[in-house]
C-alpha cells in the first residue's frame, strides 16, 4: 500500500460519508507555474493545489497535525485558484 501524506481540505459532514477530499503534501516546492498553486505548510512540506483527490478514510494511519488559520487561507487561495472560482 502507497502511503503518502495529505492535508484534508474537505469539510466534517462530507467526511462523515467516508470519502475525503485532499490535497497531496510533498517535501519541495513546485517549480514554475505550479509554485503559484501551492501552498508552505512549515515543517510538513507543501501542498500542491493541482494535486487534489479523494481518499477513503479508512486508509488514514495517522494525524501529523492541524493546519494553522494562516495556512488554511492560504490554501482556500489556492484551491479558489486552481478551480477557477474568482
């Protein structure tokens, strides 16, 4: 089983249903136009907007941590960005 780390970008109710909306979290920053939608979370790396999918929640191993209010608008940047819904 591929194990990778995720930041959750769905809300609680959809996440009850067990399917879970999430952006993946790699250990560099994107280079070129992909930098625009990505986003520092500190010490777990960064999350790549255009890399979004849906994981089942009973593949989740452990929490790493919580994403900051800063990050966390950050993020709905990104996602706003990458979905074309400015």
């Amino acid at each position: 089983m591929r194990e990778r780390t995720v930041l959750v970008v769905s809300c609680d109710p959809l996440n009850e249903d067990g399917r879970i909306l999430v952006m993946d979290i790699l250990d560099i920053e994107p280079p070129g136009r992909r930098g625009m939608v990505s986003v520092s979370l500190g010490e777990f790396g960064c999350g790549y907007g255009h890399l979004l999918g849906v994981a089942p929640s009973d593949r989740f191993v452990e929490r790493l941590g919580v994403a900051t209010a800063e990050q966390m608008t950050a993020v709905k940047s990104v996602l706003l960005t990458v979905l074309d819904l400015h």
